[in-house]
C-alpha cells in the first residue's frame, strides 16, 4: 500500500487513492476503470489474469486491488492469498457476480478485506471503497455460518456426496444401516434441508464437500 502518512512527499495524504483493476472481461475494466476516474480514484494498472494481477500488484504502488475471483491462468482467490501475503500490500477487494457462501469463505481465508458483487453500481463501488480504504483493519466481508458437524457425520456426508448409499455407507464406515440414517438426519437437520440432493447441493455450497 502507498505511503500516505504525515510528512510523506507532496502531501501524499491527499492524493488520489490509486487502483489496480484484475478482471479478464475488457469492457468491464475499461467501464470500472472510466466510472472510478470520473469519482476521483486513480487507476494506476489494469490486468486480465490472476497473474498479472499479483505482478502488478507488487510494482504499480496502489492502494486497493479490485479483483475478480474467476480469472485464467491463476485464479482470483490464489492471486488473493500471494497479494495480501506480501508485506505491505494493498487492500484486496473481490468483486464478483459468485455469491456462494464456500466462495466468501475462501476469500475470507485468502486475505481479502472485502467482496462486493458485481451488480453494486459504479458510484455505490466507489463509496464502498472509499470507506474500506478508510477502515481496512474492520471485517468488511459477510459472515458465513458453516454448521458443525461430527467426524461421523462429516465421512457420511462425504460418501453421501460420492453417491453412495446408505447400506455401501454403512459397509464403508463399519457401522449399520439405522446408524447411517442417524447421522444423515443429522446432517440434515444442521444444514437445514429435507434430502441428499440438498444436502449435497448446500454441503458444497459451505465448502464442506467438493463441488
């Protein structure tokens, strides 16, 4: 992140907060690179990859990275997790149309400070930026409740979400049938849904099984 303390050269207090955009759609990032310019931000590097990003992240001395969580080459989330991992780095925004909450939860864990949706418009973007860079040490990110489950009850879901059913399940873990619908009514219960498609379905959507 750029310098901006008392004494800095120029009054670097006052300069415009500088931009890096990262998303690999171009008329996106010239549309955010225009409407951000127009409110005042200087955007000082754009990039079309998750690597770009993180190159450019080092080297163009900005302030927030706004930073699309779908990229080639290097995924927005791994860019994330690099990005914040240097000393000194920028604040890192998601800004993406994924809304599941395993995708929130990992941009938690990479490091971001928050995650906007795409649909925010440019001038509420811009507010929220500007708010985030003047708070960056607060949890800007949305909370994410993953229900707790038992080691039993998280190998049922497992097998549960490789097809398998309850008999091969029981057969698996070494445990009975009526064991196995235990454990599953369980797991249903805590994640809230009435059968194994759902089950599986939200499971993945809280990172707790492979999507």
């Amino acid at each position: 992140m750029v310098d901006r303390s008392n004494g800095a050269e120029g009054d670097a207090a006052n300069a415009p907060l500088r931009v890096l955009i990262a998303d690999d759609h171009p008329l996106f990032r010239m549309g955010l690179a225009l409407a951000l310019k127009a409110d005042g931000f200087e955007v000082v590097a754009e990039a079309e990859n998750g690597r770009q990003a993180v190159e450019r992240a080092r080297h163009a001395g900005v302030d927030v990275v706004v930073l699309d969580v779908r990229m080639p080459e290097l995924d927005g989330i791994d860019a994330c997790t690099i990005i914040t991992s240097a000393a000194d780095a920028p604040v890192v925004v998601m800004l993406t149309t994924f809304e599941e909450p395993a995708v929130v939860l990992a941009a938690r864990a990479a490091g971001a400070t928050a995650y906007l949706s795409k649909e925010t418009s440019p001038r509420e973007l811009a507010r929220m930026l500007r708010q985030i860079l003047a708070d960056p040490e607060r949890d800007w990110l949305p909370e994410v409740s993953v229900p707790e489950l038992t080691p039993r009850e998280a190998e049922a879901l497992a097998a549960l979400a490789r097809g398998l059913s309850n008999k091969a399940i029981a057969a698996e873990l070494g445990i009975s049938p009526e064991t196995v619908k235990d454990y599953l009514e369980n797991v249903y219960r805590k994640l809230d849904v009435r059968d194994r498609v759902s089950a599986v379905r939200r499971a993945a959507e809280l990172g707790l099984v492979a999507g």
